[in-house]
C-alpha cells in the first residue's frame, strides 16, 4: 500500500470514528489534532466513495419461512400467508425500482439455502 492509499484509509477510518462520536467536527478535531477544513474535505470524499457489495436487507418474513422449513415441527411466525399482499421493493440510487410478489418470496427463500 503506499503512502497515499494508506493516509486514504486513515482519514477514512477518522471519518467513520467521529460520525459514531456524537462529537462535532470541530470538536473531533481540537480531540485529534485535525486542521477542520482537512477533515471537512475527508467527510466529503467519503460520502463521495461508491458503496461496493453486497448490503443484506434483512426481511422477516423470509427470514421466517426459511427457519421454519429448516426446523421440523415449528411454526412459521411472521411469515407471509398464501394470498397476502405484502411485496418487497428495491429502489436503487439511479431511481430504478424493483418490485418483488409474495408469490415470488417463497421461491427466493429457497435460494437462501
């Protein structure tokens, strides 16, 4: 890794340490010795970084049914019954949507397993 990526990642992990800190950035700053219009800048570029992999959501009723069907003899609470009109919906940041049907969720707890 050379010396940039490396301050890249130093700076990113400040970054997410004072985004759990509660403190201000000016605050966090005086805390750790940072100029604030330096960490100004790291905040932005890390809002600016691509998320990359994959991010679970998670879904209950699914979640459930799998369970349920791995565990003879229990019940299935909070799984979607046959008829209901639940459906799942992906909005990806490009405005795309993605609309999933409760007949279709039973189908993809399978692939889960």
């Amino acid at each position: 890794m050379n010396s940039l990526e490396a301050k890249r990642e130093k700076m990113l992990s400040l970054v997410e340490a004072w985004r759990s800190s509660g403190q201000t950035q000016k605050q966090f700053c005086a805390k750790h010795g940072l100029k604030l219009g330096t960490f100004t800048y790291w905040v932005t570029q890390s809002r600016l970084q691509p998320i990359t992999g994959f991010v679970a959501i998670p879904n209950p009723a699914i979640e459930d049914k799998v369970k349920g069907s791995t565990q003879k003899g229990s019940t299935q609470k909070g799984s979607t019954q046959k008829g209901s009109t639940q459906e799942l919906e992906v909005i990806y940041p490009n405005g795309v949507r993605v609309r999933i049907q409760p007949s279709i969720e039973a189908d993809l707890s399978l692939l889960s397993q």
